[in-house]
C-alpha cells in the first residue's frame, strides 16, 4: 500500500479502482454517469420545476387560466405564436424546397454562385439577421425608401412591419433547414424510379404525388418541426417588428415590469410545447422509413431547354444573389455611417471610420467584445467535457436510462432561450446545492450558465456523431496492451474525436458570442455581451456604432465557418486514408 492509498479518503480509493476496471466492472457506467446526471439535473431539469414553483407561488394557478380563457393577452400570445410558426413552416417550405429542386435538379447560368452563398442568410446571429432585415425591408428601410423616391409616393413602398415584418425574417433565415434537408433527400434518390414512372404514362403531378412527394415526407416533416420549434423560439424578430403578443415577448415585458410569476408561467407553456414538439419530432424519425430498393445512379441535372427559362435563369441567378447578399451588405454599409447622421434619406448620408476606432480604442465600447469571448469560452470549456463525457455514455456504455440521458441534454436545445434565462433566474435568485450556496443572479457567472445550458447539445451531437465513425475495438486493444480505461480514452478516443469536438465546440463558441434572447433578461451593467450592446446602440440611435458591432460578428463567424471547413475536410480525408489502409 502507497502512502497516496493510506491517505486517500475510502471513497476515492474505491472510485479509483472502478476507474482503473473501466467498463469491465459493471458499476462503471453508473460511476461515470452520476455526475453527468447531476450536471443535467442542476442545471437543466431543476431550475424548469423551479420555474414551475414560481408561475404558482402567488396566485395558484390563476396564471394558467388565462391561457384558458376566451380573451387576454395570454392566450391570444399563444395562438399568435403558433400563427406565426405555422405560418413560417410553410413559407420556408415553399422557399427552401424550391430552391433545392432547381438547384439540385437543373443546370443553369449562375447556379454555382447561389449555391456558394445560399446558406449565408442562416449564418448570421439572430439578432444581425432581424436588424438587416429591419434596415432593407421596414419603414425605415433602404428598399422601402428607394422605391418611395423612385415611384414618387408619400410612404415607403412594400414596407414590412408587425407579423409580415416577422415572417420576412424568418422564412429568409429559416428556409436553409428545408433546403439541407430537401437538398439530401433529392441526392440520395434514384431517378431512374421517376423515368420507369414518366415511361409507363404518368404525369408530372402525378410523379410528384406519388413518388416525390413520399421520398421527400421524412426530410419535409423533420425540417418543419426544426422551423416551428426555432420560430416559437423567436424573440428578435418580434422585437425589432413590434410585435409584442407572442410567448418570447410576453416573457420579457412580465419579466421587466417585475411579475416574475407570470413570466414564469409563460416560460413553463412555451418550454411545455417546445419538449412536445421535440420529443415529435424523435419518435418520428425512427417511426417510418422510405428506401427505395433500386439501383440505379443518382440525378443527373438537365439543361434549361426552354427558351424563356433559358433568358430568365441568369436574371432569376443575379436577382437571387442581390437578395442573400443583401443583408451582410446592408450590415457593412450601415457600418460606415455616422451615428445620428441618417433619417429620412434611402441611404446614410455620410460615412467614416470612427465608429470601429471607437469600439477598439475606447475601453467601455471594447468592454462588450471582452465579456462576450470571455463568458462563451468558459461556457465552451464546460460544454466540451460535458459532452464529450455523455457522447461516450449514450455511444459506448450499458447502463439503465441511456435514452434518459440523451433526451436530457436535448432539452436544453429544444428550451427557447427566454425560457433558458427564466428558469436559471428562478433556480438561482436564491443559493442552493447545485450553485454551493451562492446567488447567481446578478453576478457574472449566470451568463456564462446560460451559454452553457443552450448550447450543450451543439457539442454532444458532433462529438456523438464523431464518435460513432471510430471502431470501438481501438480502444479495446488499448486496454489488452494493459492500458488503464482513462489512459486509453484520452490517448485513443479522445485524440480521435477531436476534430469533431473542436467543430462542436467552434459552432458553440460563435452561438455564444452572438447570443442575445436569454442574455438580454440576466445580464448587468459589468457583464454587458455585444448582442445587448448592439440592441442598446439601436435604441440610441447609434445605428453606425451597432452595425460596426455586427460587423464584428459577422467576420468572427465566417473565420469560424472557414476554420471548421478545413476540419471537416482534414476528417473526411484521414477516414478515407483509414479505409484505403483496411
């Protein structure tokens, strides 16, 4: 016996030993896992029946039955926000299906360049997504203004605002999940079933009802629900078009004007429906399956043959482009001009350099910038070990209530952020266990909470599917060779799924910078993120500053979505080298 093992407390020399077994001893699974459970616990599932405890603790259930009732603004904000989902599943929908037949199914001048740039819009944060859209298409925007001018009229011209406005942004910003989805579907599909079909007399209607259509449902139906939970989730769109009776906005104005419980109650239907819609949309992916069982090659793309398509496909190319660019542009433009300088004019009167000389030499201005990148790689640091630690669980261990654990950190990406930031204010306003008798609210440590709680699953799901692609049997061999069970996870395991967890791991660190809806509740005057100093400048009127903001963000996302690029293809090309060398 060691004098380490003659010091150390029983406990941790029998935890020690567990380890050392690793998954040959049946508790291993359990001893690994209880934390993680806690984790989860703390964080995600107690502080939703904290919220819960809250919506009752004034007036019972009252704040529940105005949900029920046949007026209020509760329940016309419910029906307002399933209006709204419903609405934008089936505009983007009709967009993003559209764009992925014509793209994946046709050849044409300018094809390449839409689909190089057709993701753009989903890549900005939601809160720069809702400002450009409100600077291009609102009353105060550049194309309602341009046509205002040009036509000679007393109001801007095709002026969105209130639930129009809502839709603009969401169906410009959303259809990118039914594109991917859609885009995959028709990949993987055999055309030579749609020619057996055209050949035996059937019509076009007739083949899209018929086969399209069923081929496509699985992708259709897990793109609508990814679209309704991310539109019930909105909070900037609503904000920035004035459109206050929804769930998301219901929850900050009760939260601001100091009824907590009614906010609560709101954030416990919203995060009720939200699970709902999640737990949908899992028992429908595993519950019908379309193969097809042929054959035959993949879809070749066919020539534009007729006249008027082949004229009006590169307009229909350049005018598409204008539209995806035109937010960044809008952003970049708006970047430049003075702050106070533009009204009434199409487009900012005067333009400088000022308002980025003042975010990078002003210590208040930078502070944002700071307190962003400081609070998302705390939050990232968690998410990894967290992570990676229940994708080995759910991947590689036997244990009772695996599916449990898998549906738990699902949760927390299916919660809307406002709901994130409720529950964490009302599981932590007073110490407990979990915050070791501290309260969080108020303090700088909430938000990187929140950042953590929401973006999770972003590192579970690529450091799971990463370790999906890696034969078990290396680390097993490891463990022959008689390697401890840690010693093998971090040399082998770990070191393999890297790329996948810096992936994850880069995707939620530029989610965190850019987070705005549940910060925009728990922040301070010291823990200021550039999201809340963006929507501050805009109330300012300091449009420049808050667009040089933007800005910022935008380039950070791209260097990311270039860096994560070249990861993805180091991966692919060393499982290829793999596989040529088995």
């Amino acid at each position: 016996m060691t004098a380490a093992t003659r010091t150390a407390p029983g406990w941790a020399v029998a935890l020690g030993r567990r380890l050392a077994g690793g998954t040959n001893s049946r508790w291993f699974p359990y001893l690994l896992v209880l934390p993680l459970v806690l984790v989860l616990w703390g964080f995600v599932v107690q502080p939703m029946f904290a919220t819960f405890r809250e919506s009752v603790s004034a007036n019972g259930t009252d704040n529940y039955l105005q949900f029920l009732s046949s007026s209020g603004v509760a329940r016309e904000s419910l029906f307002t926000s399933l209006f709204i989902s419903a609405a934008s599943v089936l505009l983007c929908g009709i967009v993003g299906v559209t764009m992925a037949f014509l793209l994946k199914r046709f050849h044409f001048r300018g094809r390449r360049l839409i689909e190089a740039i057709i993701l753009v819009p989903a890549a900005l944060p939601p809160l720069i997504g809702a400002v450009s859209f409100q600077l291009l298409y609102s009353n105060i925007g550049i194309v309602p203004r341009g046509l205002q001018a040009l036509l000679g009229t007393e109001k801007p011209v095709l002026a969105f605002d209130g639930i129009a406005g809502v839709l603009v942004v969401h169906t410009f910003t959303m259809y990118p999940f039914f594109f991917l989805a859609a885009s995959a579907a028709l990949a993987g599909m055999d055309p030579s079933v749609e020619e057996a079909a055209y050949n035996l007399g059937a019509g076009r209607f007739r083949v899209w009802r018929t086969i399209l259509l069923p081929m496509l449902t699985p992708a259709l139906i897990s793109a609508s629900l990814l679209v309704f939970m991310t539109s019930l989730a909105s909070y900037t769109a609503p904000l920035l078009f004035n459109v206050s009776q929804t769930m998301t906005m219901q929850i900050y104005i009760n939260r601001t004007n100091g009824d907590l419980p009614m906010a609560s109650a709101y954030a416990s239907v919203l995060g009720i429906v939200s699970i709902i819609f999640l737990l949908a949309m899992r028992w429908y992916e595993g519950r019908r399956n379309y193969q097809s069982q042929s054959k035959g090659i993949s879809a070749v793309r066919r020539e534009i043959t007729n006249p008027i398509g082949r004229w009006l496909a590169p307009l229909a190319s350049v005018l598409a482009t204008l539209v995806l660019l035109a937010p960044v542009a809008a952003i970049a433009l708006v970047a430049f001009s003075a702050d106070r300088s533009w009204t009434t004019e199409v487009l900012p009167p005067t333009y400088t350099l000022e308002n980025f000389v003042t975010i990078f030499t002003d210590p208040k201005a930078f502070e944002p910038i700071l307190n962003s990148v400081q609070m998302s790689l705390l939050a990232v640091v968690g998410c990894v070990v967290i992570g990676v630690l229940v994708a080995y669980a759910v991947r590689r261990l036997k244990f009772v209530g695996r599916s449990l654990l898998d549906v738990a950190v699902m949760i927390a990406w299916a919660l809307p952020g406002t709901v994130v930031a409720i529950n964490l204010i009302s599981a932590f306003s007073t110490g407990n266990a979990f915050s070791f008798g501290q309260v969080l609210v108020g303090t700088f440590w909430i938000l990187p909470l929140a950042y953590f709680v929401r973006f999770l699953p972003i590192v579970f799901r690529s450091s799971s599917a990463t370790l999906a692609l890696i034969d078990p049997s290396l680390e097993d061999a490891a463990r022959n060779l008689g390697a401890s069970w840690l010693r093998a996870f971090y040399t082998i395991t770990v070191r393999l799924m890297l790329p996948g967890v810096l992936a994850g791991a880069l995707l939620a660190f530029v989610h965190g910078v850019g987070e705005f809806v549940a910060s925009v509740l728990i922040y301070t005057s010291s823990t200021v993120p550039i999201s809340v100093a963006i929507n501050n400048r805009m109330y300012s009127f300091e449009l420049g500053t808050a667009a040089a903001y933007g800005m910022l963000q935008v380039l950070l996302i791209f260097v990311v979505m270039w860096f994560s690029g070249r990861l993805e293809t180091s991966r692919t090309a060393t499982r290829r080298a793999e596989q040529w060398t088995n």
